[in-house]
C-alpha cells in the first residue's frame, strides 16, 4: 500500500469501513465518480478485484 497516493490510501480506508461510494465522496468533499476512480486505480495498484478483497487487505494490514 506504499504505492498509494495519500487519497487512494483515505478511499481505502472508508471503502474498508463499508461506507458507500456516495458516502465516501460526501466525507472527502469529491463526487461519488472521483472516489469510483480513485477505488480503481487502488485497486488496480494493489491487485485486488473486489471490494470484499479491499476489506480483507486492509484487515491483513491493520489499516482498519
């Protein structure tokens, strides 16, 4: 996750929490578009192909 710009790293974070793409956009002030990209290129850089993926990483790294 050294990989990850510090916002993909937030978007991780709250994605990992089970917050909503809208949810998520409301707290960083973005549109629910911006953090769907933000979620692909996270997880295009990690590997990951779900979202239940997203979680179990971060569990696994206790970022969460």
């Amino acid at each position: 996750h050294e990989a990850l710009s510090d916002r993909e790293f937030e978007v991780l974070q709250l994605l990992s929490q089970g917050l909503a793409l809208a949810a998520v956009g409301e707290r960083l002030h973005v549109s629910a578009k911006t953090v769907s990209t933000h979620k692909a290129r996270l997880m295009q850089k990690l590997n990951l192909h779900s979202v239940a993926d997203l979680v179990k990483y971060a569990v696994e790294h206790k970022l969460i």
